[in-house]
C-alpha cells in the first residue's frame, strides 16, 4: 500500500499539541504484513497505559530515550533497544519533544521475543537501519516485507543480545550502557562497574573509549541529560535530579545548562508553553 503523510492528534498524548504522523502499511491484512507509525511531536509523546493494542507493538526512537512501564516496573531506553510489548499487554511508554518514535505493529511475534510480554530489546544495527529505510515514500512493498523479515530476525531480549549485537570492542562497556540506560540513578562508579565484571578499571575504561569515544563519566552523562527530557515536563527539576542520579538539583541544573544552553526549569516552561 502506498504510505500517506498526515497530521494527526492522538487521544493520549500529553497537551493538546497536534503531531505529524506518517503510516507505512505493508502486507496488511496477512500475517507477515507489517505497519510501521512514524511519530514527532512538539510536545512529549505519550502512548498511555490504557490502551487496547490487538498487534503486537515495537517501539523506538533514533534519536533520545523512551520512558517505559509495564506493570510495576518502569524502564528507560536508548536508541539501541526497542520496547516491546505482546498485545493486549498493558504498557505505557513516553517520549520528550521533538522526537521521532517508530511504532512498528506485528501480527506475528519475533522468534527471538517468544514468551516475552513486555520488555526493553535489542535492536541489532541492520535492523534499526531498515525501520527507517520503510518509512520512505515509494518503498517497494515486496523490499519492505523482506525487510521485516530481516527486522524481526534483528531483535533480541537479552543482554548477551545486546553485547553481540552492538560491540565491537569486548562488551564490558556496552553492557554497563545497557544497565545504565535502563536506570541511569544507578550511582556506581567505573571502579564498581569493574569489580561487579571482574575486570580491571583499566580495562573498562579502554573499552569505553572504543565502543563510544569517551570515558565512563560522559557517557553516564550523556544518558542522564537524555533521560531528564522526557521527565521534565511532568515531574519537578528536584524530583527529576534524583532520579537520573544527581546528589543536588544545582549539580543536575548544571550539567543540564552545558549540555542544552538552558537550565532545566527554563526547557520544562517552554515546552509548557508550547503545549497551552
């Protein structure tokens, strides 16, 4: 089917703000059809927890974090794993402003994520590449089913999962990311992280400079400041600050400025603002 563009405003987002959403329906109607929705908001995202799914749902973002929950437990995740949830799972997830979330809806479940009913998965890099390439005016319908194939094929539930599918180095620092994204509060320090793998601090510390660049402590910040965007137009800046792992809310209103150009408290009433 040829995909189609339009703006539309969900029941359950957050604010009245309308979001573009682009739909790219592939197969649909059998079961190894796929729909892929693209979604970007001006505002926070939101996919409540009411919601009556009948297809099984797959959600991830390329460019921030999404806050997830599935029961009791509430989760974090990076661009590198998806959500997943089996349908008529209840589930909520959320994103901040403007960013873009994939929602990708089977009627099939992945081999890899057979019993799985909810959860945070990997996504290998063939596999996100290919969620984007289908969302792409005048894709063929036959290259994106094979596509989902290679999609599904791509996901996986664990963290050894994650680790293969992503290191390149030898996994100690992808899979602290992994933990760290999950809940980035986690107030252990490079040292603790090497004894909890039985390594060396040296030899973690080298792994992070492969694998991403830069050492342990702005990587953990990094995913910290991300985190704080989808938290901060609901909650407050020193609720925020303790949740993603700052002693004080100064220190977090801190690395917040550097990081974005303006302090936490100035970035949740703009998007107010923006929302009224």
């Amino acid at each position: 089917m040829s995909p189609r563009r339009q703006s539309v405003t969900l029941a359950d987002p957050v604010g009245t703000d309308p979001l573009w959403c682009e739909e790219y329906g592939y197969g649909l109607g059998r079961p190894d059809g796929i729909l892929v929705l693209k979604y970007r908001s001006a505002a926070v995202l939101e996919f409540s927890e009411g919601r009556q799914d009948f297809l099984h749902q797959l959600y991830w973002s390329s460019d921030g974090m999404l806050a997830t929950r599935y029961g009791s437990r509430t989760q974090f995740v990076g661009p590198r794993e998806a959500f997943w949830a089996h349908r008529a799972v209840t589930h909520e997830v959320r994103a901040a402003d403007r960013q873009s979330v994939y929602r990708i809806c089977l009627r099939e479940v992945p081999e890899g994520l057979v019993g799985l009913r909810a959860g945070a998965v990997s996504v290998d890099p063939e596999a996100a590449r290919l969620i984007e390439a289908v969302c792409r005016p005048g894709h063929d319908e036959d290259a994106a089913l094979a596509a989902r194939t290679r999609i599904m094929a791509g996901l996986g539930p664990g963290a050894a999962d994650f680790v293969g599918h992503h290191a390149t180095g030898t996994g100690f620092a992808l899979a602290v990311a992994r933990a760290l994204s999950h809940d980035p509060g986690d107030e252990a320090g490079l040292a603790e992280w090497a004894e909890r793998l039985h390594i060396s601090v040296k030899t973690l510390q080298r792994d992070f400079e492969r694998e991403f660049g830069m050492p342990y402590s702005k990587v953990r910040t990094k995913l910290r400041l991300s985190t704080s965007r989808v938290l901060l137009e609901t909650r407050p800046v020193a609720e925020v600050a303790h949740r993603v792992g700052y002693s004080s809310p100064s220190a977090f209103i801190s690395a917040f400025t550097k990081e974005y150009g303006c302090t936490p408290g100035r970035y949740a009433d703009r998007r107010a603002a923006a929302d009224a």
